[in-house]
C-alpha cells in the first residue's frame, strides 16, 4: 500500500444480512500519528458512529470491527479495535443491500483528486420520498449529511488537530476535507445476494 505523510486510515467492517461491508474514512493530522493516537482516532471513530450514525441506519446492520493504521510507512502495523463492538445499528427498516446515498467530500479545490465519497450502508427505507422512490427525503438527507460533517468537526476527535481527508494516489497527497455534500438521489453499489458469500 502506497504511504501517506500526516495520514491515517479507519476502515469500518460491518456485517449486513451475512456479508462483510466496510467503508474506508482517511484522516490527517500535521504532524502525523504515533500509535497511541491511531488507537484514539479509531475509538473516536466508533463514539462518532454508536453517537450518531448508529440511528441513522437500517437495523441489518452490525458495525464488527475498526482497522485502523498510521500510513506515514508501509510497514506500519493495522490495529484491529473491537472494544465496545459490535453495536448493532437501530434506525428502521432497510432497504435492500445494494441502495445508498452517496456523501461527496470536498476539499476546496477542483479535479477528481480533490474529492472523495462515502456510500452509507444501510440505508433506511423511511429515508425515501413517498412519491419518487429514487430521492432521499430532504429533511433525511439533511441529516444523514450533518452526520457525516461530524468528521470535519475538530470536537469529534480527542486530538482537535484530526480531520476527514481525500488521499490521491496521483502526488501521494492528503487534503482535509471542507464540505460534505449529496444530491440525494438513491444511489446502488455492486452487491452480492443476501447471504451469497462474504
């Protein structure tokens, strides 16, 4: 894996109806990480999670495990953090596995190296317009975003100077996130079956 100066990763695995699911979240700090902070970044990431995210979506999720790893070296070690875990998530009823919303993350510049998304996994079926089943309710968007924005929120962290970062293989590069956003439209990841491998 290519390294990261000032950067660290969190990869959230959850499990839904049988499969492993997992969203990457980069982060940056100048200065960089030692271990102790890793460590504190991915409890600080679960808190942020079971506080605000767990009831944001679908019952038939289970956040299992944080892997979390400075990425300054490539021989940097990958902590596994369950402590606390799992939480199961306790919004509603979902919709099937392969419907998300996509969060765009933006950097205050322009060009695909300067932005990053986050597909939420599962989303809730309440979250959707009665009358357009493709658009996300605009009072449910609008909440699921101000989520998310709690990544860029210096409070969300222990250590203030972390924040929610794009990484650009192209330069090795990290920029802080400014600004989540989405258009609101039901979006679809390639997804296996329910119960059709992991």
């Amino acid at each position: 894996m290519p390294t990261l100066a000032n950067g660290a990763q969190c990869t959230l695995q959850f499990e839904q109806e049988g499969q492993i699911v997992q969203n990457v979240l980069n982060f940056i700090r100048f200065g960089g990480f030692d271990e102790a902070q890793v460590l504190q970044l991915a409890d600080d990431v679960i808190a942020w999670w079971n506080g605000t995210m767990r009831n944001l979506t679908a019952t038939n999720v289970t956040l299992n495990m944080v892997k979390a790893r400075d990425l300054t070296n490539i021989d940097d070690p990958t902590f596994e953090v369950v402590t606390g875990l799992p939480i199961v998530a306790s919004g509603g009823t979902a919709l099937p596995n392969h419907c998300t919303v996509a969060m765009t993350l933006r950097t205050g510049l322009s060009g695909r190296r300067n932005r990053g998304r986050i597909y939420h996994v599962g989303l809730r079926a309440d979250f959707l317009e009665s009358t357009d089943k493709n658009i996300i309710v605009p009072g449910s968007l609008a909440t699921l975003v101000a989520g998310y924005e709690e990544l860029i929120d210096p409070s969300t962290f222990t250590d203030t100077g972390v924040g929610l970062a794009v990484w650009s293989r192209l330069g090795n590069s990290g920029r802080a996130v400014e600004a989540v956003a989405s258009d609101g439209v039901m979006d679809s990841q390639r997804r296996r079956l329910p119960r059709r491998g992991r």
